[in-house]
C-alpha cells in the first residue's frame, strides 16, 4: 500500500474538486487525504532523529541460518542524505516529539523514563480504527500499528481507539527488552 501526500493537482485530478486553503493545514499534520505506512512513518521518524540522513529501512521476516561463524549479517543500507536544512529546524521538531513523551501533556508520556530520552508521536484515525506510536532515539526507531484492514471495523470512542491506549503500550514493552539486552549495544549516551 502505497502512502498518498495529496496536492492540488491530485485534487483535482482524483476527487474534481478544488483544493482549499485549510487542506493545505490539515495535510500538513497528517490528517485529510493524507496516507502513510507504518513503515513510511517510521522510516521518515528515523530520518528526522539522524538528522537528515535517511538509512533505507529494512523490514525482517525470517531469520533461517547463521553464517559459519554464528554470525548473523545484514546487506548494507542505503544511506541518503537529505538537502541541507539548518540544525535549528531539526532541533525544533525533535524537541517537540520529545515533548510528546516527557511534557505532562504528551499523549506518550506514559512511556517516559529516566534512563532515555525518547521522542514519539501517538497517532489516530478518525474514526477510531487504528491507533499507531513511532518512537525514536539517535539510534533505534521504531513503529507499532494496531487496527483493522476493513474501515468498518473500528473503536466507538476515541478514548478506546487511540495510538496512545493501543500502539503505545507495545512499543513501551518492546523498548524496555531493547534497553534489557546489553548485546545490542544501546546505552544511556547514545541520546538527543
């Protein structure tokens, strides 16, 4: 599944309508005709924490043999590096996704510790179907999707149905087995 970053002229072209001033908002924070994959949001997240340097993820399915050294190995990723943008702005929104974990009003911040700075974001469709939570630190992102493929299967409250009460519990379980495992190397330096 494809993600979709309408425009005005896909509009115009799919829905024969014009494009609004408001949609223009409304699309910028992920919301409207936007799509996305976890997979998109978490690759994009992990861009933003490396600070424009996007390493094409990778997605495991199956782990069969290790090599004649016991030695598992993964192929190199692709790294590319976005234009230039000043670190401020980088800052800015990182500082903000910290928040969303740290801030007494963060809708993540259930998975707030002392030992890690984490940066997040909880998400929510509107009509309740499916909640999601990225989290990322300089050197782990990753994404947790609950829902449903039908759109008629979904939450009647937003209480109920939200990223924060479904998706985040998850990652907050999968990250405190990551910090657990000193074989993968992640310690408390390597933060924002």
């Amino acid at each position: 599944l494809p993600g979709l970053l309408p425009s005005p002229e896909w509009k115009l072209r799919h829905r024969k309508s014009a494009w609004y001033p408001g949609e223009t908002l409304i699309t910028g924070i992920g919301q409207g005709y936007f799509l996305a994959t976890p997979l998109q949001l978490a690759s994009a997240t992990a861009t933003l924490a490396a600070r424009g340097k996007h390493i094409e993820p990778r997605v495991v399915r199956a782990v069969h043999e290790p090599g004649p050294d016991g030695e598992l190995r993964l192929t190199e990723s692709k790294i590319i590096n976005i234009g230039p943008l000043a670190a401020n702005h980088w800052e800015r929104v990182i500082d903000a996704m910290v928040g969303v974990v740290e801030s007494e009003r963060g809708t993540a911040k259930r998975i707030r510790t002392s030992a890690y700075r984490i940066a997040g974001k909880t998400g929510t469709t509107q009509n309740h179907s499916d909640g999601w939570f990225i989290g990322t630190t300089p050197v782990l992102t990753a994404g947790v999707w609950t829902g449903a493929e039908l759109r008629s299967i979904h939450f009647r409250s937003l209480q109920s149905g939200q990223g924060a009460n479904l998706a985040l519990p998850i990652w907050g379980w999968f990250f405190k087995k990551v910090l657990a495992d000193s074989t993968l190397g992640i310690t408390e330096e390597m933060q924002f």
